[in-house]
C-alpha cells in the first residue's frame, strides 16, 4: 500500500489489516468499515505538527522507521532533527510494519530506549554539548 487516497476498507490494500483486525476485535469483525474508516481518515489528514510543535517535545523520544517504509529516510530524519535529545532507529529489511516484521528488535530497541537514559556516544556530533566563548 502506497497511498491511503484510494483506499477503502474493503479493498485489497487493507486485507491484511482487516483480517488482524477481525480476528481479535471485541466488537466483531462486522466493526472493521468503521474503524478503517477512522484509520483512513487519519492517514490522510494527520498529523499536522509542525517543526516548531515538534521542537517543543521534552520527553525522550524514539523515532523508528525501516529502510523501505512509507515514510520517506528524508522525512524520517527531519522528524529526528526536529525533536529535540530525539533518538533514530532505521531498521535495515523493514516497512512500515516494522514491529511484525522485526518484532524481537524493536521491542529490544524499545526496552534500551526507555531504560538508558541520556546517551552518550563516544564521537558525538549532535549530542556534543556546545562549545562556550
């Protein structure tokens, strides 16, 4: 799936999301239009942050993308450049469905995330401190 423009939640591009879908929904598979229709609409119109919406994150975040998302590597790395302290995981032989794809490394890159604290690199070039006067 390329394009959310065209698609409709009974066409083939969202089969594979609506038989997920469908097998765990405790509102029966018969919900799956409605909430295609909320995920499509999402797709087409969000987010809608800017860089200086963006610049204001204070919590610790991880930006994730694979090597053949849907997101574009150019858009992936403005979105890391843009939050601030932000930390970038591209993950090599992925999608857009990078969590069913590598689901071991995600999850691991995730945990070392959320336990590692401030990161200090050994050569840093965009987390060295600035240099005074």
């Amino acid at each position: 799936m390329r394009d959310a423009g065209d698609s409709t939640p009974e066409g083939p591009d969202l089969a594979f999301f609506r038989e997920l879908y469908e097998a765990v929904s405790p509102d029966g598979a018969d919900h799956w239009p409605v909430a295609a229709a909320k995920v499509l609409d999402m797709w087409r119109t969000q987010p809608t942050l800017t860089t200086d919406e963006l610049a204001r994150i204070q919590a610790p975040s991880l930006v994730m993308s694979g090597d053949d998302d849907l997101m574009t590597l150019e858009h992936t790395a403005d979105l890391y450049r843009a939050v601030p302290g932000a930390r970038l995981a591209v993950v090599p032989g992925a999608s857009h469905l990078v969590p069913l794809e590598k689901a071991a490394l995600v999850n691991g890159l995730i945990r070392d995330h959320l336990t590692q604290g401030e990161v200090e690199t050994m050569l840093p070039v965009r987390r060295a401190h600035p240099r005074s006067g």
